[in-house]
C-alpha cells in the first residue's frame, strides 16, 4: 500500500495527496464488502454532489475527477488498501494467539515477581481478618511471600465459598421434598 500510494497522485502537494489517501483507506475500511471498482464510483458521485454544494472537502479535485489517471490511480490504490485490509483481517486469529500467550507470559512473570518480594501489609492485616473470620489458626508468614500469601487468601475464600454454596444447594434439596 505504501510503495502505491508513493506512485500515485505525483501532481498533488504533500498535504492533498495525504489526505485523499486517509479518506479512501477509510472509505475501504468501513464498507468491507465492496469491491474497489464500487467504492470509486461510490466515491465519484459523492464527491461530484459535494462539489455542486460548495461543501467539498477536496476541492482541487473539481477539474480532475473524472480524468482517467485519477481514476486510475484511486483505483489502484483502493485496490492495494482492500489486499492490506484482507491480509490484516487474515492475519487476526494469529494476532489474538500472541495476545493470549503474551497475557499468559506477563501473568507468569507477576508470578515469579511475587515469588521474591515480601508480602503487603495490606495483605498480611486482610490474612488475620480472614483467618478470624473463618476460626483458622494464623500460620507463621514471616518465611513467606507476596505470591505465597495471595494464594493462602485465594484458597480460604475459595474454601469458605463453596462451602456456603454447597450448604445452599443442600437446602434446596431439602425444600424440594
């Protein structure tokens, strides 16, 4: 797309060539299931309706719309903006599978960061409150970690909140009969 649109539109200053290409990258974009050829003339007819309004956003294109290099050329590269939209869109399932597996990979160093630092003291007071919460005895924490600690809270929610849902199933047993 880039090598294209460096060989089109040469009579155009830096600016107007920029923002036609910007507009029809867009014009590709938004409408995926239509070719090159009906986006153009899409584009043609708009343009030609906005020139007739004074309302145009590319003016210097009022004596050159229907010229055959600059239909020629914005074919081209509408053409070359679907192949990229294309090859992107083709290109998705592995993208989300990086994505995913750098997750996973951030996660896992979290992990082994949380291994060799010491625990809050946020983590440490809501460790107490759990324990007296649940009646458990409070293990010695001075020999563990930030991750060590995480995971001892996890395990006592987890264990006090199937309990309570396992005990509320059993309930429902019983009021069934």
């Amino acid at each position: 797309m880039y090598e294209v649109k460096k060989q089109i539109y040469l009579d155009f200053t830096k600016n107007q060539k920029a923002a036609l290409c910007n507009f029809l990258r867009a014009l590709v974009k938004k409408t995926p299931d239509k070719s090159p050829q009906e986006i153009l003339e899409n584009f043609i007819e708009d343009e030609k309706y906005y020139l007739e309004l004074n309302v145009s956003k590319f003016e210097f294109l009022s004596e050159i719309l229907y010229e055959d290099w600059f239909q020629n050329d914005t074919l081209r590269y509408l053409k070359e903006c679907r192949k990229y939209y294309d090859y992107k869109k083709s290109q998705e399932p592995y993208i989300q599978a990086q994505k995913a597996y750098d997750k996973k990979k951030r996660e896992f160093l979290r992990e082994v960061k949380m291994k060799h630092e010491k625990p809050t003291k946020k983590q440490i007071y809501y460790y107490g409150k759990l324990c007296e919460k649940y009646h458990l005895e409070k293990e010695n924490i001075d020999e563990m970690s930030k991750f060590d600690i995480k995971e001892k809270i996890s395990s006592i929610i987890e264990a006090h909140d199937t309990r309570k849902n396992i005990s509320t199933d059993e309930a429902d047993c019983y009021d069934d009969n």
